[in-house]
C-alpha cells in the first residue's frame, strides 16, 4: 500500500512539474480535435446540408423545364440559377461558366422536350386502347430522327461520386415527369371512353406503397447523425490519450537513470504495486482528459457553428469506455516504458507507433473505405476497438451489453501488456 500511495504521489509532482507534459496532455488535444472538425464539417456532410448552384438553360419552356427547377429546388439542396444579371442564361455562357470552374453543375433542356414525352405518352395510350377496342385518338408526332436529351456539364474537376449522385437525381424527375404523363393521358382516354363520370372519375396514382424511416434498438432513443464532432471528438480523444505513453516512458526511463525506482524499491512490497500506482494514477489522468474533450464537443463546437456532441442514452457505458481505453493505453506506456533503456528510443518509438495504429484503426478514416486487408489488420487495433465502442454508446445508443466484447479485447490487451512489463522488470531486478 505505501508504494502504491508513493508512487501515485511522485507521479503528480511529476507531471506537475513538467508544464510541457500537461500542454501535452490537454492543450493540445483541445487544439487536435477542433481543428480536425472544423476542417472534416463539409466532408461529413455528405452533401446532404450543402447548398450547390446548379445551372439551368430550358429551351423546352414546358413542363418538363418546369418540373426539373421544382424538384431541384424543392430538394432544398440546390439553388437553381437560370438567368445572370436579369437575363435568361445561354447554353454558350453556362458552359463557359462550368468550364472556368465557377460553377460545377449545368443542365440543358432541348427545345422540344416536353412535346417528345407527351407524344410518346400518346402512342403509348394509342397502343393500350387499340388492344383494348377502343379507338385511337391522341395526336402522334412523327418519330424524330435524333432522340432528344437532356444535357449535363460538370466541371472537369468534379468526382465521379458526386457526378453519379447528380445524375440518379435527375434521371428519377425525368422518369417521374414522364410517367405523370403517361398516367394523365390514359385518364383522359378513360374519360373520353365514359363522358359520365368525367368530373368523378378517380385520380390515377401510381406510388401505392411509400417509405418510411423507422429508428431501431431497445428503449430510449434519440436522433443522433454522424457528423464531423461526433466522429472527430470521440477519435481523436482516443488518439490523445493513447499519447500517455510519452510521459509515461519518459518517466519510468528517468526513474531508472536518476535512481528513483531503486528508492520505491526499498518501500516494503511487490513491484505490482508500483505498477498499479502508475495504472491508477495514469487511468485517472485518461479519463479526465477523454471528458475534457467531450466538453468541447458539448459547449465548444457549436461556438464555432459545429453541431453539438450527443452522448448516446447510457452514459454509464461510455464511462467503463473511457476507463477501458484508459487502461490500455496506460498498459502500452508502461510497456515502452519498461522495454526501452532510453527517451529517445521510447518516445520515438511510442509516438510512431500511435500514428500508425490509430491511421490503420479508424481515428483519421473509416475503416469501411480502407483496402479489405488493411481492415483485417485494423481490426486487431486498441484504438479501433475503443472508437467501436465509443460509436456504439453515442451512435447507436447501445448499453453496456453491446459494447462488452470490445472492453474485454481492451482489458485482456491491457493486461496482456501489464504482465509483460512486470514480468521484464522482475527478470530485470533479479
């Protein structure tokens, strides 16, 4: 008990001392993840909040112009732009516009446009009613020799990703006006069939069956989307404080160096228990450190006009979190610590070695967009298994259930590595 109590003391008046250590430990992880949200915002937004200028030339002027700008505009996602100081935009200006890069989207409605549906509408009613026996009478226009298309230009630097989402977009308001067409033309024909029941004749609909989002999980719910904050908080808090291995390593090195180790030594007892000072004493430093930067998720980001970190339902849950990877990390310190005789190879060991495991873990992309081999390998990492466990509480509104196989791999990793450092230090003393 008394090398625990001493070592937990010298370790406060250490880190007390070392002004450095501390803008290390939370200075500087402030500054980390507010940079990293800031400048993740946009991409995480998935172009679901962007508002883009989308360039409209319509040579048609007819429905299907009309319903294009609607359905764009109605999305909340675009700002349909068709005139440029006060007058109506020319194909050769948008395409300018579009190849100077000052704007990134252009779309060209051909003259006749609305008149090619409407006349392929027809012929298709003319068809069904002849098969029917009833006679055929909505106009057909010749076939045309070159089939009419709606033109779309994007700027040559835009991605393929991007591109792909435009043009799905704009193919279902193509085949949604087209199909409302084809639907108004086979009522009319009904109606000219039985003149009766021209003002009650039921409205045809096509989309019987709608869809719905539904939220998943057991109890208490709340609407939490993934975001910049709730992604970079969480991760890159993981990250600062598996960097609890430099002053840690630091600290057991110059223990050694400067004979201090030898004088807790002395004090009646087991070398676990100088460990599990450092554990206890480093853990603590961990957790304060994790909810320090939940904080600034919390009351600091929407300072900046970031949304605010949700914190899931059970909070419980995202505290044995944030001991379990406290303690792993804290392990991995003390591992260093114990394997390397000097700081430099220490620290520079440490540090590399975090840079790596949190790269191929998760904490700077997710690992779904990673090689399938390189997931493989970042499965097997702490800092996966804790950010894992971080998306389950504030993500998935998970419990203490859902996220127990990932605190066991953090506790066994842990322990795994405690018992190598004891077990090198016992080799070591005797």
């Amino acid at each position: 008990m008394l090398r625990l109590i001493a070592t937990i003391r010298k370790e406060w008046l250490l880190l007390l001392r070392d002004k450095a250590g501390l803008a290390l430990l939370f200075v500087m992880p402030v500054v980390l993840i507010t940079v990293m949200a800031v400048i993740q915002d946009a991409p995480f937004k998935d172009y679901q909040e962007i508002k883009f200028d989308i360039l409209t030339v319509d040579n048609d002027h007819g429905r299907l112009g009309r319903h294009i700008r609607e359905g764009l505009g109605g999305t909340g996602q675009f700002n349909v732009i068709d005139t440029l100081q006060g007058a109506p935009l020319t194909e050769a200006q948008a395409q300018e516009l579009i190849a100077d890069g000052t704007y990134k989207i252009c779309i060209t409605i051909p003259k006749g446009a609305t008149g090619e549906i409407v006349s392929n509408a027809n012929k298709i009613v003319n068809d069904i009613s002849k098969r029917m026996g009833i006679p055929a009478q909505l106009p057909v226009k010749a076939i045309a020799s070159d089939s009419l298309a709606v033109q779309l230009y994007f700027d040559p630097a835009a991605k393929k990703a991007f591109k792909s989402a435009i043009r799905q977009a704009l193919d279902n308001f193509l085949t949604q006006v087209q199909t409302d067409l084809l639907l108004e033309r086979i009522q009319m024909q009904l109606r000219s069939r039985d003149s009766s029941v021209h003002d009650t004749f039921p409205t045809i609909r096509l989309k019987a069956v709608g869809l719905q989002e539904t939220m998943i999980g057991k109890g208490k719910q709340i609407d939490v989307i993934s975001n910049s904050v709730q992604h970079n908080v969480p991760a890159w808090s993981i990250f600062a404080m598996f960097f609890i291995v430099i002053p840690i390593a630091g600290n057991m090195i110059r223990e050694r160096e400067d004979g201090s180790l030898v004088r807790l030594k002395l004090i009646p007892g087991n070398y676990l228990s100088i460990l599990a000072g450092k554990l206890l004493f480093f853990v603590g430093i961990c957790v304060v450190q994790f909810y320090l930067m939940i904080l600034v998720g919390l009351f600091g980001m929407p300072l900046l006009g970031l949304p605010k970190l949700q914190l899931g339902v059970d909070h419980l849950a995202g505290f044995i979190t944030a001991v379990s990877i406290g303690i792993t990390a804290t392990a991995y310190g003390i591992l260093i610590g114990t394997l390397f005789k000097t700081p430099n190879q220490a620290l520079n060991f440490g540090a590399i070695s975090i840079v790596i495991l949190s790269a191929i873990g998760g904490i700077w992309i997710p690992l779904e967009v990673m090689p399938e081999k390189i997931q493989l390998i970042g499965r097997c990492s702490p800092l996966s298994w804790g950010l894992d466990a971080i998306n389950d509480v504030y993500l998935r509104n998970g419990n203490i259930r859902l996220i127990l196989p990932d605190i066991i791999r953090l506790l066994a990793c842990g322990l795994l590595m405690l018992g190598i450092a004891a077990r090198v230090e016992q080799r070591r003393i005797s």
